[in-house]
C-alpha cells in the first residue's frame, strides 16, 4: 500500500439506501448501483455490504490505490475533492488491516433518501430532490408503479432490519433520514417504527438523525417533537439542520423559507434532542457571508455548549453554476472567517479540538476550490433565468454582483 491519497473512508463506514430510485451507495458522492427487486431478493441483507460491486470496488481502493469508477465525482474534483478531509484513516491504520478492511464489516452510518417531497426550491437543488424545484420548472413528477414501489419499500426495509442484527452490538451506529424534506413526507414515522424495533441489542443507543430544513408548520414541528419524546428511550436524537446564510440571503439562497419561522422552530427544538448539526451547502451565494452566519450560530445555540450539544458540518456545491468555483478568492475574506470563528470558540467551554482542526481543514479545502471555474455565457444564463422566473435579483447579491461585473467587464 503506497499511501492513502485515494482512500475515503466512508466507502467502507456508509451506506446509503434511496427509496425513490431504488438504489443504493456507499458514499453520498459515489455514483449510486440501481438494485431492482430481483436483484434486492437474491442478495438480501448482503447486498447493503457484500454486493460484488462494493467488493470489487472496496479492493480496488486497498489492492491498487486507485479510485474506483463509481467514485467520479472525487476523481473529477481534484485536487479539491472533500475526500481529503472525509478521510480520517491514517497509513499506518490502512496497512495494518489490509487483510480485512475488504471483507470485514465497518459500518457505522447508514443513510435513508425517502423522497423529493420538499417545501423549498433551494438554488443548488433542483427537480431530481425537490418537488417545489419539479414545480417551478413545470417538471412532470410522476410517482413510480405504486404496487412495485410499495413492494420494494417493504423487501429492502426487511433487509435492512435483518442487516442491523449482523452488526456488531458495541458499533456505535446512526441512521439519518432525508429526502425531500423528511418532515413533510409521511413515510418518516413509518420508518422509525420500523427501526426503533431492530435496535435493543445495541450496548449504545443508536443515534437518529433527521436531515431537515426546519421550514415546517407547528403541526409538523409538534409531530416530531412526540416523536422523539417517544422514543428517546431507544435512540440519541441528532437534527441536521440544512442552513447556511442568514435572514433574507437565507431566503433567497433557500427559496420559500420562511426565517422568522424557522428561527422559532430552531428556538423550540433546540432542547429536546440530544445534538444538533448546522448542515451547511455553500454555494457562490454563501461562502462569502459565512463568518456572519458563525456568529448568529453561536448566538443562537450558545457557546459553553460547541462541540457537545451542537456543532457544524460543512459541504459545497461542486457542480452546476452555483458551484463556490466560479467565485474568485478575493472575494471571499478566509481570514476573517476564521477569526471570527476562533473568536467565538475561544469562548468555549473546552471545545473539541480534533472537531475544531476538522472544521479548519474544510474552510482550507472549500477556499482552495474558488476560482478554478472560469465564469461563461452558461452560468450568466443560469442566474438570469432563475432571477426572472423568481422575481430575485441574484446579480445585486454579495459576490454575485461582483463576479458577474468582472465578467461584463471582460466583455467590453
């Protein structure tokens, strides 16, 4: 074994089921395998782990250091690939359990994609994730054969409940649920009776996350909360809550959310679960402003608790036109951002530090991605047609305005 360059930990650590496409995946980036019923019955619980893809793929990885084909996505987005700070498996640890890292069971996250039923039109998201997006487009959304959906909803959830009881009882294990907007789709409940019934025999209560916006009605948001009251005795409850900007940027960047709203909702959850996550996307409209929305994080959620209760979990947007790459690096201050970021965590009451040095190697590997896309008439077009079809102007917004000024300017 050379090094560790092409290794992502979570290729061995995830698994990821999509109800809607019927497929599944080991990393939220790898290209996902489709698995029909067929297929799905013949494999049964093997198929979360032991499928010969994942097998083949698992030893191409360890035997010839090199990135299999279903992960594309980190091989297209190098050297900036967030595989480099998702991996946290160390040489050493890579040499030492060769023999086994193919054919043992490392499994700690399993995730479920339920549906595209959503309340926002998010602007990196689109009609394939969000039925508000399939509207706004004039997208046909048309629901699978219902029968053979149904059918295969209750095999791989069978499977998966026979799949839990194979893992070892002292893993630490989570599930995170998300869609669409899981808060709105009815399955949700389902699903977590269904695996609140497969996990007495863990030594650790399993985590249980729900991947949410937190847009929703009271309704919706007391359903939950009954929910998690009823069954705290079983799981670790964990909301990942999808936000990155504040107010009206916030708004604008995730369309139809409401924020005064969502801050009551923030406000009225935040005591009830055992953690939550800010899941932040930063797209071209978000980077720029993140210090601003560190400290409206800490004012919110508190500062003895960082790391403990609460804490961030960072992405990008690494395709499309609001991919953070069509922004120039001036325009992001990282300096500032990271001081107002130690700023506030020197305030902590002893904070995590391995999270803390996790969180400076994201903003690192997030800064040196701008400006490796060269703005064109493609991503001008982008922004204007959703600013008309919206009534937003994106232009006026901070860098927005600024990239696409330099881009007219180079017209001249």
């Amino acid at each position: 074994m050379k090094n560790n360059y092409n290794i992502c930990s979570k290729m061995w650590t995830d698994t990821n089921i999509n109800f809607g496409k019927q497929t599944i995946r080991h990393c939220c980036k790898q290209e996902a395998m489709p698995l029909g019923l067929d297929e799905l019955t013949k494999f049964k619980s093997e198929v979360f782990e032991n499928h010969p893809l994942n097998i083949a793929n698992k030893k191409q990885m360890v035997e010839q250091d090199q990135l299999p084909a279903s992960c594309q996505w980190c091989i297209n987005t190098e050297p900036n690939s967030i595989k480099h700070v998702w991996n946290e498996w160390s040489d050493e640890f890579i040499k030492e359990q060769g023999g086994t890292l193919v054919n043992d069971s490392h499994i700690g996250y399993i995730e479920l994609d339920i549906g595209t039923s959503c309340d926002m039109a998010c602007v990196y998201c689109g009609p394939w994730a969000s039925s508000t997006w399939a509207k706004e487009l004039g997208v046909s959304s048309k629901a699978p054969d219902k029968e053979a959906n149904d059918e295969w909803h209750e095999k791989v959830l069978q499977y998966l409940s026979e799949y839990i009881l194979t893992i070892p009882n002292s893993r630490q294990l989570t599930f995170n649920i998300l869609g669409g907007e899981p808060l709105l789709i009815a399955e949700t409940y389902k699903i977590i009776e269904y695996i609140a019934t497969r996990c007495s025999h863990f030594e650790k209560k399993p985590i249980l996350m729900i991947t949410t916006n937190l847009n929703c009605k009271p309704k919706l948001l007391e359903r939950l909360m009954d929910t998690i009251q009823n069954t705290s005795h079983i799981f670790n409850w964990v909301i990942s809550i999808s936000i990155e900007n504040i107010d009206k940027q916030a708004e604008a960047v995730r369309y139809h959310l409401d924020w005064k709203r969502f801050e009551n909702n923030i406000n009225t959850i935040k005591d009830h679960v055992d953690r939550i996550y800010l899941t932040t996307t930063f797209s071209i409209l978000s980077f720029a402003q993140f210090g601003e929305f560190i400290a409206w994080a800490f004012g919110i959620l508190g500062t003895d608790t960082y790391t403990k209760t609460w804490d961030f979990s960072l992405n990008s947007v690494q395709e499309g036109y609001t991919d953070i790459a069509y922004c120039d690096a001036s325009l992001v201050d990282i300096a500032h951002i990271k001081t107002v970021y130690q700023h506030f965590v020197s305030k902590c009451d002893s904070p995590e530090q391995w999270r803390i040095d996790q969180i400076d190697r994201h903003l690192d590997n997030l800064y040196s991605r701008l400006g490796t896309k060269p703005v064109n008439a493609g991503f001008v077009s982008f922004w204007t047609a959703i600013s008309n079809r919206r009534s937003i102007n994106y232009f006026e917004m901070y860098p927005l305005d600024r990239i696409s000024k330099s881009y007219n300017d180079q017209l001249c």
